[in-house]
C-alpha cells in the first residue's frame, strides 16, 4: 500500500509541475495595418496585411498569442483610440500596443520608389 502511495503522490506531482510550467502565458503579439505611403494603393497594403498576419499565424503560433484583427479593432474602439489608415508613428504603434496590452508590436508602412 505504501508502495502505491509513493507512486500516487509522485504521479500527481508530476501532473502538478507540468500544469504550471504549461500554464504561463505566452506573450501577446500586435500587428498593425500596413500603412499606404505615396505610390502604394490601398489593394496592395491590405494584401501586404494579410501575408503578415498569416506569416504571424503560421510561423508564431506557438510562440506568441497573435491578437486577431476584429480584437484588436474592438479593443481600440472601447478605449476611443482614434484608428486610422495613417498609425505609422512609433508613438502611436506605442499607444496602440499599450491599449491592446501586447507585449510586442509588428507596423509597417509600404512606399513605391520614385
């Protein structure tokens, strides 16, 4: 009987430090529209967006909680951030990112050379 007991209280120890170490959170990723600059129309920002969103989704998955785009817009919209095309200043990334509580934060903005 002592035998199973030892190995009952080592099994559920076992269980117990795996529940934690499997339990922490991973860090949140944010990722922004593309923003237009000259040259560059909206088609091909928004198709920019999509290609990071789904690199983000298929390469980060595992290692970041990736927030989704209808999140994010919801989330900015409860905190009346003002979201528009043209967030493609780090202190508004910044804000964003603290609005969103990400823990990291992909924007970028596409231009064509002249």
């Amino acid at each position: 009987m002592k035998r199973f007991q030892f190995y009952l209280s080592t099994v559920l120890v076992f269980i117990f430090f795996n529940a934690i170490v499997y339990a922490q959170e991973l860090p949140t990723l944010g990722i922004m529209d593309v923003v237009a600059k000259e040259g560059v129309t909206e088609d091909e920002t928004a198709y920019l967006t999509n290609l990071v969103f789904n690199g983000a989704y298929e390469y980060g998955k595992n290692k970041y909680m990736i927030i989704d785009k209808e999140s994010r817009d919801k989330l900015l919209k409860e905190h009346h951030f003002v979201f528009t095309s043209s967030c493609d200043s780090i202190e508004c990334v910044i804000e964003a990112g603290n609005y969103l509580s990400s823990d990291y934060m992909i924007a970028g903005t596409l231009e064509k050379e002249k």
